[in-house]
C-alpha cells in the first residue's frame, strides 16, 4: 500500500448505504479510480455530499493499492473551488451531461492520460468562470473531447468534402441516401467547432433544430466509435434548458 497525493474530477458518485458512497473519479496519476467513502451523510463525517458533486475538482491523498477496485481517501480538498458551475442551472446541467459522456467514455482499466487530464481539468474551469452565452459549450466539447478519445474527425469541410459520415468518422462527398451523413449545414458547424477555440465556439450560429439534430448526431458518433457506450440521459434535460 502507497500514499498517493493527485489531482481528479468527480464523474459520479453511487449510494452503498445509509451513510457512505462510491466515489468514481478520473485522475492525474491512475486515470479513473473508485474510492469507498464512509460518513459522507454524516454530522461527523469530514467528507460532505457537496465537495462530490459532479465534475467538483479535487486534490486527494489516498491509500493506494494495485490489486483493488476501490480505494481509500485520506484527506480531500475541493481545489480549484468552483464558483459558478454547482448554482447556475445552465452550467450545472451541462456539467451533468459531461460527467454522463465522461463516465460512459472511460473503463477502470483505462491508464493515466496526462492531455486528456489537463483537457478535462482545464475545460471544467473554463465552463465555471464563462460569462457569454454557453449554449454551444456541450457541443464543443464533445468535438473536442474526440481529440483525446482517438476519433477526431478525419480530413476537413470542403465543397466535395461536405458530409460527415460518423460511421466512417470522415469528410466526404454529401450523399442524402447515406443515413449515417450529416447535411452539408450541420458538417460545416462541426468543422467550425474543431477549428474553434474557447473564444470563439460561442460565435458558430444555430437554430434550436439545428443544435439539438448536431447534438444526436454527436451522441451516435460517440456510440459507434465507443464500445458499451450506450444511451445517454441527460442531454434529454439539457436540450430544454437550453431550448
């Protein structure tokens, strides 16, 4: 058994009993990572419900040992603190939906990945402190996220290249009888969103049709290049909030 000090990202956490959970993580040192915490609804308990909110960020020592699937936290603290992203119903439901794509994404025997730790970390932070408009933000990060997941769209938006196949995960030639094709309206956004930056992703302009039938297709992207992925919850609730 080693002492380990890291940084980590709450994905999700899961009842075990009346007063203790299952805290699954993604981390800097051991990529993700179940931890047992007892006492978290608890008086005594010095780990509360709050600092386990999903996509809280956090600096842990715990007790680590190889040959188990939960470990043991010694101490926690919720830092960087989030300020906006727990109380803001927009980017509180946003951070629920990354936390499903992130959960859904990754398996236990995954290894660290130092980019994609730094992505996420830094890409949490950026959704805390945004103050322009962020219904684009879900969207701009799962085409980014497909960078580190190792399905970033291949080649790029052109007049010959104008469909996405998200089955192939290629620019190519718009077919209307492919059904697994964006149009060339929703394949050139795509585009936009790989070639964006966080300041400009809020710019690419859409209807309401527009990002939801872009968000689906997103959705079915992810679950043919993700083995076991499955269905998605929550984007359901974040298409009304931000309808």
């Amino acid at each position: 058994m080693s002492l380990i000090k890291c940084r980590a990202i709450v994905i999700r956490t899961v009842n075990y009993s009346e007063n203790s959970v299952i805290l699954k993580c993604f981390t800097s040192t051991h990529g993700i990572q179940s931890y047992m915490v007892n006492g978290v609804r608890s008086k005594k308990g010095s780990i509360k419900p709050s600092q386990l909110l999903p996509l809280t960020l956090l600096e842990l020592e715990s007790y680590f040992q190889s040959n188990k699937n939960l470990q043991r936290i010694k101490e926690l603290k919720c830092t960087p603190p989030l300020l906006s992203l727990h109380f803001d119903i927009i980017k509180s439901s946003i951070g629920i939906f990354m936390a499903e794509v992130m959960n859904k994404s990754f398996h236990e025997e995954d290894q660290m990945d130092e980019p994609m730790f730094e992505f996420l970390f830094h890409t949490i932070q950026i959704l805390d402190i945004q103050q322009s408009s962020i219904s684009n933000f879900p969207l701009y990060f799962l085409v980014q996220l497909t960078r580190y997941l190792g399905f970033l769209p291949k080649g790029d938006f052109s007049e010959e290249t104008n469909g996405f196949d998200i089955k192939e995960g290629c620019y190519e030639k718009y077919d209307q009888r492919n059904p697994f094709q964006m149009d060339p309206i929703l394949t050139e956004k795509l585009s936009q969103f790989q070639h964006s930056d966080y300041e400009q992703y809020h710019q690419i302009l859409f209807t309401n049709l527009q990002r939801t039938t872009l968000m689906n297709f997103l959705i079915e992207y992810f679950q043919q290049h993700i083995q076991g992925f499955g269905e998605l919850k929550s984007h359901k609730i974040l298409s009304e909030v931000l309808s």
